[in-house]
C-alpha cells in the first residue's frame, strides 16, 4: 500500500491506477497475509483490503540464546534517516556514563559519527559498521538494553531480535510495528520522539539490571512462537 503524499494531479492520478490494480489483483487471493497488524491496517486504509497478519521469524543464521547483561545498549540498523539513531545520539546527553554500540551501515554513516562529536558523546558511542551473524549474535546477547525506534516501522526485526535475545528495547511511540511487541514497563520502555525522554529510559535501564531482565525475560516469551513452522502451516492451511 501507498503512503499519503500530496503531488500534481497527475501524480493523484497514477496513485489511484495503481491502487486500483493493488485492489483487483491482490482482491483475487483466497487469503491475504501481511506480516504485521501496522501493514494490515495500511492495506485497509488504502486499498479496503483484509489481511492476517503473519509475523516472520528472524532469520536462522543469528544465535540468540540469552547472555548476561552487560554495559552498552546496542543497535543494530540500516544507518539512514528512517531508523532516526540521531536520536539515539542525541539523548546520550541525558545519560551519563551510558555505553553505546551501533552496528551497521549506510548512508548517514559518516553524519551520526560527526554529530557523536559534535554532541561530545563520541567516547561513549562504537560505531561497528558491518558485522557478521555471529558478532550481530553476540552483541544482541549480552547488551543491556536495544534501542530500536523506526518511523512507522512496517514490522521490525529489530525488535524481534531484541526479544529473542531477552533485551528489553527502548523504542518511541510512533515506531509503527515495533509497538505490536513492545509494551512499555513489560517489555521494554516505549517514549516520545523526544532526546531527553528516550535518555532517561536509557539511563533506567543502565541503572537497573533487575529490571533489564525482567523485561528481557517477558519480551523473549512474548515471541517465543513465531517460528516458520507456524507461518508455513498458517500458508498451506
């Protein structure tokens, strides 16, 4: 489904077409799945449409068995705009002492590690860059905490991995998707948009590792059955 824009009429125009094709061809399957309840609401708004949602599990290469929790909240993402780890960064003020590692590449790569010195945070903040399955595994396990606030997330592996891991994840009250598993004070912490909100949830869960595990423990049951064993019977039904 399309997101809302405003353009020319011609650009109305093709938005239209297009979401009359979506509805004709999609309209004709016997069942509709979409991997979460965010997507299935997308479907119905702009297509009036139905759809099951479906969560996938994360991929099999990564070894989440929990570990101990450690001193550095982690993230791992695409390094753009979307997934907002300037606020990651700019909520480091807020909370001293506070170890952060972010993993991953992209495009604002080389902007974050200058707003990170900009910010005077950048002996707190590793910049990993690319990992393997086994560093990413490694990392997710023995974190205190994640930190995973999309804009309007469609689904969020992050934060499935998280849980998978018994990490409690920090995350913002418009990150879409990644709101269908993380309950704020059960498992993780959900703020506002907000530097010095999403700081003073990092600094809790820095401060407190009894509470780190409790909801690390209930964000690993809360996902305990999304395996593929349900998405292919749920299919082949």
């Amino acid at each position: 489904p399309m997101s809302d824009f405003t353009g020319s009429a011609e650009d109305v125009r093709v938005r239209h077409l297009i979401q009359g094709m979506d509805r004709k061809t999609l309209g004709e399957s016997r069942k509709i799945y979409t991997i979460s309840h965010n997507v299935a609401a997308r479907l119905r708004r702009f297509n009036g449409l139905e759809g099951t949602p479906l969560y996938p599990p994360v991929r099999a290469a990564l070894d989440l068995t929990p570990g101990l929790y450690g001193d550095y909240i982690f993230s791992l993402n695409r390094l753009d705009t979307a997934k907002r780890l300037d606020l990651l960064l700019d909520a480091l003020p807020y909370t001293p002492g506070v170890k952060v590692v972010i993993a991953g590449t992209g495009p604002e790569g080389d902007n974050l590690k200058r707003r990170a010195s900009r910010l005077g945070v950048a002996n707190r903040v590793e910049f990993a860059g690319f990992v393997s399955d086994a560093e990413a595994s490694r990392l997710y396990a023995n974190a205190r905490a994640v930190y995973f606030a999309p804009v309007d997330e469609d689904y969020g592996y992050g934060a499935v991995e998280a849980l998978t891991a018994a990490r409690p994840v920090v995350t913002t009250d418009d990150a879409g998707g990644v709101l269908e598993f993380i309950e704020d004070g059960t498992t993780g912490l959900v703020t506002q948009p907000d530097p010095q909100a999403i700081g003073h949830a990092l600094a809790r869960l820095a401060s407190n590792v009894e509470e780190a595990e409790r909801l690390g423990r209930a964000g690993r049951e809360r996902v305990k059955d999304i395996t593929w064993d349900r998405v292919v019977d749920a299919l082949l039904a």
